[in-house]
C-alpha cells in the first residue's frame, strides 16, 4: 500500500493531536498510523503521521498548499514524504568492504528501499564489489592537493544522479563543510566506536590498550565537525581481556555494518526527525 508519511515537530500545546487528526479527516484522509513524543524538557512535540495514499483527493501539490497554511497557525516544522518515491543513495568507501557488502546486498533483497546509481571510493580495492551488483564506480583520489577538485568532481556525480542521501560506508575522507552543509540531514557517517570515544584510525588498538568491556559503533548524521553529528543509532557488545585486537575488529565490523544498516534503513522509512543535536527516532514495522 502507498502512504504519505508527514512529519512533523513544533512546540507543544494542547489539542496539537486533534487539531492535526481533523484536519485530514476533513480532506478524507484515512490514518494508518501515528507516533508521538513530547519532550517535557524542551516543551517540543514530534509527530511521525502515515495516511493511506488511495484518500488522496487532491494533488500532492494542493495538499502541500493547505497543509502549509495550516501548519503556519501551529508554527509548525514539517515535511511531507510519499512512499512511491524511491530515494537515490550513493554510497562512498575507501577500502574495508563490510559495510559497502552489506548494504548492497539488504538492498537487493528488499530490506532498504532505494536504488544505488553509483559508488564513489577514494581507492580502486572495491570496485569488484561494485562490479558484481553492476553498480557504477568511481574513483576518485584524494590528495591534499587534488581534494578541491576530486570533491568538485564528486559534488557533479551526486547532482547528475539526482542522489537524495550519501552514505559514508567506511570512506576515510572527511568531506569539506560546504558538500555537508549542501546535503544537510542527508550525510549518514558511521563511526567505528560508541561516541564519543576513541577517535581517529586506530579505533580498536586504542580499545584494546585502554582494556576496555565493551565496543561498539554510531551512525550519525554528518556536520562540520568530526563525528559531532546527531547520532542515529548505537550498539555496543561485551568484550574482556582474552581477546586480540583482530578479534576486536571482527567484531567491530559485524556492529559497525549493522549499525549502519539501521540508519540508512530509518532514514529510508522517513523515521527520523532532527531536533538540534539530537535526533528522534520512531520505532519500526509502521
């Protein structure tokens, strides 16, 4: 079944529900699901509304119009998403291959609704990845010197393939703050520890000298500072002393590549709502 999904934040007072619910009803909508939460702290109300598309009686365009006008008496922040839309995203790597794999192969069975028009990588190790899905690849090296232009380069590709969200799948290059700032809420990074800690290339050598029992990872959305992002989705696993730094990785990797997957996936499903550096995140299976 198609759905309109809107989502919706703005600060919290009374009849919010049943201002918004008659206002569909109106128009005939039918509604298939709602997800709330309020955040007494911050007096701030975040909606998450699914609407059975076949109610539509109107143009997406006339429905926009009016929810605008009546959003404007709530000052509401909204946006407005319709399931037969199926979003772009461009994947970038570097060399480790888990998470490129991974997402690659949820995508063609199924599990992440999207199509993936090309995969950008700093390095030439993964195109055979690339290869087997025959999805395009590009590499493009960066240097200190060549970085403005690869990424001028990179910047076109995005816009030729009218890409709607870019996925740092392990790409080890950090995008200047303009690209961010142009695809803003649209850059989804993962992070190969639980933030914030141990930073930089050497993630697990530093958890295994520090002794650390658990490690874990975090997607985020990207900005312009490093992995400061509004964080997605974490996971962590129990680890002890008995194991290596190889062991560390492996299972690093095998959080990392489903951590990742959660994101891109509640992105995908417009389950994601950015309030400052915080995100709100609805439930799935709706």
């Amino acid at each position: 079944m198609n759905s309109i999904i809107f989502l919706i934040d703005c600060p919290d007072r009374k009849g919010l529900v049943s201002s918004i619910s008659t206002f569909f009803y109106e128009l005939g909508f039918n509604i298939i699901h709602c997800q709330q939460y309020t955040d007494v702290q911050r007096n701030q109300y975040f909606m998450r509304l699914k609407l059975d598309m076949r109610t539509l009686q109107m143009s997406r365009k006339e429905l926009e119009e009016k929810f605008s006008a009546f959003g404007a008496t709530y000052k509401l922040n909204w946006s407005v998403h319709y399931s037969d839309y199926v979003q772009k995203v461009a994947l970038l790597v570097t060399k480790a291959p888990h998470c490129l794999y991974d997402l690659l192969v949820r995508q063609q069975e199924g599990e992440l609704q999207c199509e993936v028009p090309l995969i950008i990588g700093n390095h030439p190790t993964l195109e055979h990845i690339a290869d087997k899905f025959r999805v395009p690849f590009y590499c493009l090296p960066v240097t200190p010197e060549t970085r403005p232009q690869q990424e001028e380069t990179m910047r076109k590709l995005l816009k030729q393939n009218h890409i709607d969200l870019v996925v740092l799948a392990r790409y080890m290059q950090v995008l200047s703050k303009e690209l961010v700032a142009e695809y803003a809420g649209r850059v989804i990074n993962i992070h190969h520890a639980f933030l914030p800690a141990f930073q930089g290339a050497s993630p697990y050598q530093q958890a295994y000298e520090r002794g650390v029992k658990m490690i874990g990872a975090t997607a985020h959305y990207a900005n312009a500072e490093l992995d400061e992002g509004p964080i997605i989705e974490q996971d962590v696993e129990r680890v002890n002393h008995e194991q290596t730094i190889e062991e560390l990785s492996r299972m690093g990797s095998d959080i990392e590549r489903i951590v990742l997957a959660r994101a891109v996936k509640a992105h995908l499903e417009h389950r994601i709502i950015v309030s400052g550096k915080r995100t709100i995140v609805f439930s799935t299976g709706v």
